[in-house]
C-alpha cells in the first residue's frame, strides 16, 4: 500500500521534507520497527554491508522488531545520521514503505 501524502504532494518534495524539515523523525527516538518473517535476513545482512549493529526482538511466527532506543544515537541503524537518509531506501521494511498510513500527528507529509 502506498503511504497517505497530501493531495498534489510528490515524492521527491516528501522526502526532501522528511530528510531536512522532520529529520526522520519516525526513523528514531521511541519508536519501534515491526519486520516480517521474510524481511529479516535482508534486514540483517544490510546491517552486516553497513557495519552497524542490529538488535533484533523476534516475534511470533519468525516476525521481529527493533527498539531504536537499543541502537546507537537512538535511531534506526540503518539511518544516515547526517543526511537523515535511509541507507537502504530501495530495500526498507514495509512498514517504512507503507508509513504513514493515514493522517500522522507530527508527520508533515501526511498532513498531520
Ligand atoms: S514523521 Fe512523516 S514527515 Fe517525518 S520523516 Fe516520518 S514520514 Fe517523513
Ligand atoms: S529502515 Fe530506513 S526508513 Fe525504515 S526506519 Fe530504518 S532508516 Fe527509517
């Protein structure tokens, strides 16, 4: 499913806003990441290419999560922590793909 953006807003503009306005807000502080079953060994391997370290809870039925609060700088390892850039954009988890789903409070590209 593709995320909910403002009418007429493009995805060149959002990501430009989600990397230099919002600072990748959902891609760290308190937040979780949900993985399914069959995005975790990429997930892991990108986390091996990249050098940083991945700290995974498994779920249920082989589904994981991660805390960003138990990865340095308290953000996704896989976020450029100059640019605010996903380092795996044309590989991220759905969940990433997907967010936000509907209007978001504080997500600006959403309309929130
Ligand atoms: S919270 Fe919304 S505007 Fe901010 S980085 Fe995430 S998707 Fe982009
Ligand atoms: S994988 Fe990329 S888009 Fe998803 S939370 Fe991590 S840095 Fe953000």
């Amino acid at each position: 499913m593709p995320p909910f953006l403002v009418p007429g807003l493009g995805k060149e503009e959002a990501s430009n806003i989600c990397m230099n306005h919002c600072r990748a807000m959902c891609c760290r502080g308190p937040l979780l990441l949900e993985l399914a079953s069959e995005e975790v060994d990429s997930f892991l391997a990108n986390g091996e290419r990249l050098h940083v370290e991945v700290r995974l809870n498994r779920g249920m039925n082989e589904a994981a999560w991660l805390k960003f609060a138990d990865h340095e700088g308290e953000r996704c390892p896989m976020l450029d922590p100059d640019s605010f850039a996903c380092r795996i954009y044309e590989d991220r988890p759905a969940r990433c793909r997907e967010f936000p789903v509907r209007k978001t409070p504080g997500c600006a590209i959403s309309g929130g």
